[in-house]
C-alpha cells in the first residue's frame, strides 16, 4: 500500500485563505478623507467643464396625418372576412401615416430643410450628404402608436431654429403632398387637372380661330348656331364620357356595373353622334369656313365646361378623403435648454471619481498584503 501524505496548500491559496473583509475595505477606511474630498473635487470641475459644452434646445411640433378612407378593393378584402387572411401581403401594407414619416425622412425634403436654413454653414460641413446626415442625428421623427400623432423633435444650439425646422417639415410635407397622387381620389384629381389645362388651352385656340375667320352671307344661310350647339354638345359629351371611362377603368375592372354602364352610355352617344354627322354631311354646301370653327369653338367650350366640372368634383373628394394635414401642436422656441445636464454630469463625474479611487486603493492594498 502506497502512502498518502498530506498536501500543503500553496502561498497564494494561504494568502486567499487569510485575507479578511476587514483587510479588505481596511485601506478604504485608512483614507476616509481622501474618498470624501477626491469626488467632491472632481464633481466640481465636472460642473464647471458642463459649462464649456454648447447648450442644445429641442422644439417639437404634433400633427395628425390624413386620414384616407378606405378603399374598394380594402372592403372587398374585409368582406371575405377570415378568409381574408389568404392575402398575406395586405397585412403588410402601410397606413398614410407611415407614408408621411418616410415623405419627411426622404433626401427631397432634407435638401430642402438644408437649403433654407443654410445648414452647411450652420454644422460646419463641406458637403451636403455630411449636412444631411447631422440633420438626421438631430431630427427624430415618431408616430405614435395609441394617439396616431406624428412628432417631429428637432435638437439645434439655437432655440428659434430648432422650432422653424420642426415647423417647415410639415409645410414640406404638405407641398410634397401635394404634387404626389397618394390616393384614389389624388389620382383622380391629377388625370381630370390635366385634362381641364389641355380643354383650357383648345378653347382659346378655337376662340382665335373663330376671330379670325371673318363673317359672310353663307355663314348666315347656314344658321351656325341652331348648326353647331347640338353637333358640338354630342361631340363634347362623348370626349367626357371616353376620359371619366379611361379614368373609372384605372380603379375598377371592366365587369363592375358602372364601367358596363358607361360603356352603354358611350355607344349610344357615338350612335347620336354619326347621325348627326350624316345630316351635316347632306348639308355640306351650305358650310362655310365660318361655321366650322363656330362649331369647334363651341364643342371645345362644352368640353372645358364638362371637364371642370369633374376636376371640381375631384378636389371635393380628395378633400373628403383628409388629405389636409391637420398641425396639432405648434413647434416654439425653447425657453430652457434640453443638453447639458449639469446636475447629472456633476453627480456621476464624483461617482466616477470614487469607484476609481476605490478600486485603486483596494487593489494597492492587496499588493502590500501579497508582498507580506
């Protein structure tokens, strides 16, 4: 049988052994003073360096984005109701509130914040993509998830800055919105505006046309305006009805009731229409030079007249739908400042302070007890 003799514990194992709790906080207590005076020292040149940072002030304005009503295919979809589930990209699918958030996020409008506030200057930048990103350091752009709120917080040295900032995002938003088509009845608005411009621009042509065409006995034989209002109204009502039928065919299918509706309603004005030419057609002798552009001024007349009307109806609509951006709460100048916080930079510069200084006084302490 082999013997076993007993170990013996190493130095650093008997030095483990016999250090204390007292031994340990012992140099702490050897220096009370030295840990009383050290933060309260540093504490007050932490207060008197917070004076060296350059004050911030944050201004914040509140609005409520457009509320967009809900469309056609989006209460088909809800009508199928669990089944509804089947379109799993509609889930995904953005509300206008968080269209607007990434509209102001967007280098359009920050190019435009930069440009009029000269922020290139104002951040001490080269570039503009260097303005544009300290830009978005200082800018916080939130929606609110209970309220639906949009806050835009602005950070800036200058108090009356930071709250014109925060206010021109929603007047840059408000003009982006304007020129893009969002919804149905924007869209709407956009394709009969056009058509109205285009209607405009024709009549004056046909009205300086018709000025220019003279007056003669033939024109007065022929009666132009018994001749031309009826072949010009017809004419007029079938140009509308083809544009509010292209235009109703963007949004719904062609075997919806009123697309089939519109397209009956379209037929029989093209049947008016080629009967009418006919009798001009038995007529054509009497036809002067005069009475042709009478009747194309007065169909271009009718045509600006209908296309009006639906460009009005248009902007009834898209105002119905909330798509005016509604501001909440005004962005003012800050009286107070957000950053620096001298009493939170005071008290952690002496907290610091004495956590170093401890641990310091501790660990020189167990090297005296090692060199022992």
């Amino acid at each position: 049988m082999s013997e076993q003799f007993p170990t013996t514990p190493s130095h650093h194992d008997q030095l483990e052994d016999e250090i204390t709790f007292s031994q340990l906080i012992h140099p702490l207590l050897q220096n009370w003073k030295l840990l009383l005076s050290a933060p309260l020292v540093a504490g007050g040149l932490g207060y008197a360096c917070s004076f060296l940072i350059t004050p911030t002030f944050v201004a914040t304005t509140t609005f409520l984005p457009p509320q967009q009503q809900q469309s056609a295919a989006a209460s088909a979809l809800a009508s199928l109701g669990s089944l509804a589930g089947l379109a799993g990209g509609a889930a995904g699918m953005k509300t206008p509130a968080d269209q607007m958030v990434a509209l102001m996020q967007s280098v359009t409008v920050s190019d435009k914040i930069i440009d009029k506030f000269r922020l290139t200057e104002a951040y001490e930048t080269k570039y503009r993509v260097d303005a544009r990103k300290k830009l978005d350091e200082r800018v916080q752009i939130s929606l609110g998830k209970k309220d639906g709120l949009i806050n835009v917080t602005v950070e800036d040295t200058d108090p009356k800055r930071a709250a014109d900032i925060a206010n021109q995002f929603v007047l840059e938003l408000r003009a982006l919105n304007a020129k893009l088509a969002l919804t149905e009845a924007q869209q709407r608005r956009v394709f009969f505006e056009k058509q109205w411009q285009e209607s405009r621009q024709k009549l004056i042509d046909a009205q300086v046309s018709l000025e220019q065409s003279g007056f003669n006995s033939g024109a007065l034989n022929a009666d132009p305006k018994s001749a031309a209002e009826a072949y010009a109204r017809t004419k007029a009502e079938l140009t509308a009805t083809e544009i509010k039928l292209r235009a109703l065919r963007t949004t719904l299918a062609n075997s919806t009731p009123e697309v089939q509706a519109l397209s009956t309603t379209l037929e029989a004005l093209r049947q008016r229409l080629s009967d009418q030419e006919l009798t001009v057609g038995k007529n054509s002798e009497r036809q002067t030079d005069y009475v042709s552009r009478y009747r194309e001024f007065r169909y271009q007349e009718t045509l600006f007249e209908l296309m009006a009307k639906q460009y009005e109806l248009a902007k009834v609509d898209e105002g119905r739908e909330g798509a005016l951006i509604q501001v909440v709460d005004v962005a003012e100048a800050a009286e107070l400042k957000h950053k620096p916080k001298r009493s939170i930079i005071t008290i952690l510069t002496a907290l610091g302070a004495g956590l170093a200084l401890s641990a310091w006084l501790i660990g020189r302490g167990l090297i005296r007890l090692q060199s022992r």
